[in-house]
C-alpha cells in the first residue's frame, strides 16, 4: 500500500513478516509515514525483535508494538485502544 493510501486512510498497521525488507526497511516506512502525518497511529508487531523493541519503537512514533505470536482479540483490542486514544 503507498504512503499516499495509508495517509488517506489514516491508520497503519505493519506486520514485519510480509515486508520484503528486513525489520529497517518497516522501520523506515513507521518513519516515513509519521514524517507525513505525524498523527497517525501505527501499530509494528513482528515475530523477530532483534533491532527493535517496545521503547524503540515508541521513540520513532509508533503507538503499539505486538511480539507474535498474538491472539486476533489481543490485536483487535490493541487497534481499538490506539484509535480510541488517537
């Protein structure tokens, strides 16, 4: 999806298992999309955790960072908080 799309919708939730890149390259799209809209809630969960990690992720703007494996109600109950608080 481009960041165009993303902004337009106004949320971004980025599993790092489907990028193409490694963990970075999801890390800059977090930064590239909040350089544009700085408001918009992003959620990273990822399976590998190696270069990142929950205050890191805070640190560049990202609202909620998830270590799979999660439940689809522990996901939908994370989506509803970030938008709730956004």
């Amino acid at each position: 999806m481009p960041i165009s799309r993303i902004t337009t919708i106004g949320w971004s939730i980025n599993d790092m298992s489907i990028l193409k890149h490694a963990i970075e390259q999801g890390l800059e799209l977090a930064r590239k999309i909040l350089a544009v809209r700085p408001n918009i809630p992003v959620i990273l969960y990822t399976g590998y955790s190696a270069s990142v990690n929950g205050r890191e992720a805070k640190r560049i703007g990202i609202r909620e960072f998830m270590m799979k494996p999660l439940s689809m109600t522990h996901l939908a109950l994370t989506i509803r908080r970030v938008l709730n608080s956004a």
